[in-house]
C-alpha cells in the first residue's frame, strides 16, 4: 500500500464516530488501515459509512 492511501485511510479512520471506533477489535482497525479485502464483520460494522458502487 503506498503512503497515499495509508494518510487515506488513516483520515478516514480518525473521521469516524468514536462510537464506531470504540466497537472495532483491534485486529478489525488494522484490518480498516492496511487490508485489501476487508472482512464482513467489518464491513457490517461500517455499513453506514460505505458506499456502494
């Protein structure tokens, strides 16, 4: 993953509800911050927050 998308995603983290935050594992978050694929876990946990394209 290239710095680009690392300061994207770690935005996009740090702009989430704390809520929201507070409910991910921490397995979960570095699963939001690095992984290509994400699970549905986390995916259901976030699905407010997706857009579907």
């Amino acid at each position: 993953m290239d710095k680009k998308t690392e300061k994207v995603r770690q935005e996009a983290y740090e702009s989430l509800p704390s809520n929201i935050k507070e409910s991910l594992t921490p397995e979960e978050k570095e699963m939001f911050l690095t992984a290509e694929q994400w699970p549905d876990s986390l995916l259901t946990k976030l699905d407010e927050f997706i857009t579907k394209e």
